[in-house]
C-alpha cells in the first residue's frame, strides 16, 4: 500500500538517493484541505543544499541506470504501472484532499496519467534508432538515442498525479535519472508515486522528490548537473524558468497559460454542446489549461445557448469532492479565489453583462468555494477575455460568423486549446486548418490529447522545441548520435 512519508506532526520528507531524508531547511508551509480550509500536513521549504544533494545522488546513478538493459528498465515501469493501477483508488483521494477536485475527476487524473507510463512502458520501441547502409562506398551510418543525465520536473498543483507522470516515466524509461519538485500547494500526491516508484524496484538515486518554491526552482534552474528541465505552470513563470534554464545551458520545455476558446456554431446539438461547455469551463473549478475561458457564440445560437447554458450552470453542485453529487469542488486557496472574484468584479466594471453570478452560488462550509460564472456581452479587449483568469468563469463574445470565431482565437496571445461545436464537416476543416492552436476540439469541450501525442500548445503557451508526452517526450529526454564507420 502506497504511504506518504512524513514526520509524526506532518512534516514530508525529501527523498534523496532512495532514502526519505528531513530537509536541510526548518522553513516550511502549510498544506490544506481547500474543501474544510483545514491544514492536512506540512510541507518543507528546502533548501540548495537539499537540491544539490539530491542532483548529486541522480549523478552517481546516472551512469548505472543508463547500462542497465532497456528491457530492465522497461520492466520497473510495468511494475509501476501495477502498483498505481492497484493503488488507483488511494492517488484519487490524496488528490481530492488535497487539490479539492471531484473524485471522479481526481480518478480520471490518475488514469490520464497512467497512459504517459503506459507509453514509456513501450521504451523497446520507442528508443529504438535508425540507420542507413554504403552511404559512400563501405561507409554505413547509425544515429542512436542516448540520455541526458539527470533531468528535472517542476510541477504545479492542478494535477498532482498526472503532470509528474508526464515527464519522469519517459525521462527514466530513456535512461536519464530525475529529481521532481512537486507543487508546495498540493505535495503529498508526489509522495504516494514516489513510494510506488521505490516499491517497483527503481535503484536508489533514479528518482529523487526535493519539495520547496522558488529557491528550490532556481536551485535545479541553476545547477550544472540538471541536463534538462520540464515544467508545467503559469505564463509569467514559464517565461522566467525557460530564460534562466537556457542561460544556465539547459534543454527546457515550459508549458504555459491558456485562453482556451469555445466555438458555437447554430447547427451545434445543443443539449450536448451545453454539457460540453459546462464540464471544460466548470471542471475541476475551472483550474486546469485545457479549460474553457471564452465562449464565442455565434449570434444566430447566442442567446437561446446562453439561456440553456446559465440554467445548467446555476444547478452545478458545488462542494465537497468527496460528497456524492457534487460536480465542482473548491479553488486551491483563499488568495486564488480573491483573485478570481476581483476578475467578476472587473468584468463588471468593464461593461460586460454578468449573467451568472458564481458569488452568491449556493456553497457549503469553511473551503474556499466559489460558483460558475458567465459573461455576456464581452469585448475581446476586456481583461476578462484576454488574461488567464484560471476559475470557473466564462467570458461571452459574440460573433457573425465561423471567420470571425477563427479570427478571434488567432488574435490571442495563447494558443493552447480551442474547440468548435457543429455538424458541418466544411466548418470543421476551416476551423482545424486555419485555427492557431495546438490542441484542437471538434465537438470535445477538453481536447487534452491521450498520452501517446503531445500537449501541443502554441505562442505563449508554450516555451521551448518540443513538447512533453508521446514521441516528443522522446525526443526531449535523449540526444542523437549519428555513427559514421568505414572498416578495411
């Protein structure tokens, strides 16, 4: 059974070098349930001495893991997949706990996350090179995929099970050893696959876990040791770790913010479309990059869409994600919902028409819960329409056309996801070949992709080459070798 280590008042331990160690620094923070408002453990603010430990132990395993056979490697994934498949019910609530997300979808989170594994589990094939004969006369040529060395993971508190396993399966499977630095707002998750990792027979020193914030960031940012950084966060930050990773000489994917666009064409199935709508901007409080933030309606639909669309809303049970029925939980903590109620006072100031309040939504208790909202009459210029408001508000602009839908997903300064409902296969094709966004929808309200293609986003959602998961998670965690031979 999976166990979060930590000290008997609550305090998580870093793993370093395959032992559960205290960390070097006595700053720590207070891990809640966002649901009650209540403090569920603690969480070490470590420090660099903590991080260059824990690189140092990924640098001694480094060069063992890589010669250990693909296959053994391959199989310590098998093993871990078991153990989380076994322990699947055990991740959800951790991460219910501690994120506050519905059980279904924390349930969800852990099976999105065990297609990543499932897909490094493939390694043998995956990792395997290409080569080409008599190039010139008796010279062959081989390009092999080799390893990095050690590779970092910062993670942010969305997905506490999912995103982790975005990046280290792929990086281990590869040969490369890695040190994760969870989210400080939701670690405990971490820990759980952490000692599953261990259990399935991962070597000491493979897989480190140093928790902390911004000094542990910079920390793994700055150390010679760390090859490569994979991150997953907010636009401003992203924009930093991808700068100071490539000044530092590192390989950087930094996944970024999102103004993720819905569609709605007249011909859309309405019923469907609106269920759609309602789980992409309401899901998981609106907390994740693949949400819906801006509902573009054509005028014809506007406004019986709006009708249907409010009604379903204002009836979303919103409470504790352990509780039967309810369908959107809590924000992460009281500050993000102040930020997110100062974005619905905003659009009010700015003229838009607030046609669902989520402030005076029925809620339960102490969490920090806040309802749906939706906008109408929004001017693409208004704040609420451009910036990441990262809740469960919706912003309405109105449109004449498919053209000017499209248009207006091209003028955002993000490009992670955008989506379209309708039965035309002419609007359709329109709308996957000229809309500038890497992760399209057609009648799909999330089109986070499976594990086995990328998280594709665009512009400033994206910093860095390629992208994480699928084959470009391959190409992120290995370098090319190209073998040019004559033999006399």
């Amino acid at each position: 059974m999976a166990a979060v280590h930590e000290t008997a008042d609550g305090l998580l331990y870093n793993l370093i070098g395959g032992e559960w160690k205290p960390a070097k620094s006595d700053r720590c923070d207070d891990v809640y349930n966002p649901a009650t408002g209540r403090v569920i453990g603690k969480v070490p603010l470590s420090s660099n001495a903590d991080v260059d430990d824990a690189v140092i132990a990924a640098e001694k395993a480094f060069d063992s893991w890589r010669d250990t056979p693909v296959y053994a490697r391959s199989a310590v994934l098998f093993r871990f997949k078991s153990l989380v498949e076994a322990n699947k019910e055990a991740i959800a609530r951790s991460i219910t706990e501690e994120h506050g997300k519905v059980l279904a979808e924390a349930r969800a989170e852990v099976e999105r996350g065990l297609e990543c594994v499932e897909f490094a589990c493939g390694i043998t094939a995956h990792l395997q090179g290409r080569n080409l004969e008599i190039v010139a006369t008796g010279v062959d040529v081989e390009m092999y995929r080799q390893p990095l060395g050690v590779a970092a993971g910062i993670c942010p508190y969305n997905f506490p099970a999912m995103i982790p396993m975005w990046m280290f399966p792929v990086a281990i499977a590869c040969g490369n050893t890695f040190v994760l630095k969870p989210s400080e707002r939701t670690p405990r998750t971490a820990s759980l696959l952490a000692d599953l990792l261990l259990e399935a027979g991962v070597p000491e020193g493979v897989f480190n876990v140093v928790h902390g914030g911004r000094e542990v960031v910079d920390a793994l940012l700055c150390h010679p040791g760390v090859k490569a950084v994979s991150f997953v966060g907010s636009q401003p930050v992203a924009a930093y770790v991808y700068r100071k990773g490539a000044e530092h000489g590192k390989r950087v994917q930094a996944l970024s913010g999102a103004k993720n666009h819905l569609i709605v064409l007249p011909d859309a199935d309405l019923p469907r479309t609106v269920e759609a709508v309602v789980a992409s901007a309401f899901g998981s409080s609106g907390q994740r990059c693949m949400a819906g933030s801006v509902l573009v309606a054509q005028d014809e639909i506007a406004g019986e869409f709006l009708e249907a669309l409010s009604e379903r809303a204002s009836k979303v049970k919103v409470g504790s994600g352990f509780d039967p029925g309810v369908e959107m939980g809590p924000l992460i903590r009281e500050q993000h919902r102040s930020r997110v109620r100062s974005y619905i006072e905003k659009g009010a100031l700015e003229g838009a028409r607030l046609v669902l309040d989520g402030r005076t939504h029925p809620v339960p208790g102490e969490g920090f819960f806040l309802g749906p909202s939706i906008f109408d009459g929004v001017d693409p210029s208004m704040a609420i329409a451009r910036e990441e408001i990262f809740g469960p508000v919706l912003s309405t602009v109105r449109v004449d056309s498919v053209e000017e839908a499209i248009d207006l997903v091209n003028r955002s300064e993000y490009g992670n996801g955008a989506v379209l409902f309708t039965q035309s296969g002419k609007a359709a094709r329109q709308f996957r070949r000229y809309a500038n966004a890497g992760m399209i929808g057609i009648n799909v309200g999330v089109p986070a992709p499976v594990g086995a293609f990328p998280f594709s986003g665009w512009k400033n959602s994206f910093y860095g080459t390629v992208h994480v998961n699928g084959y470009d998670g391959i190409e992120f965690f290995t370098e090319k070798k190209v073998v040019t031979s004559r033999w006399f």
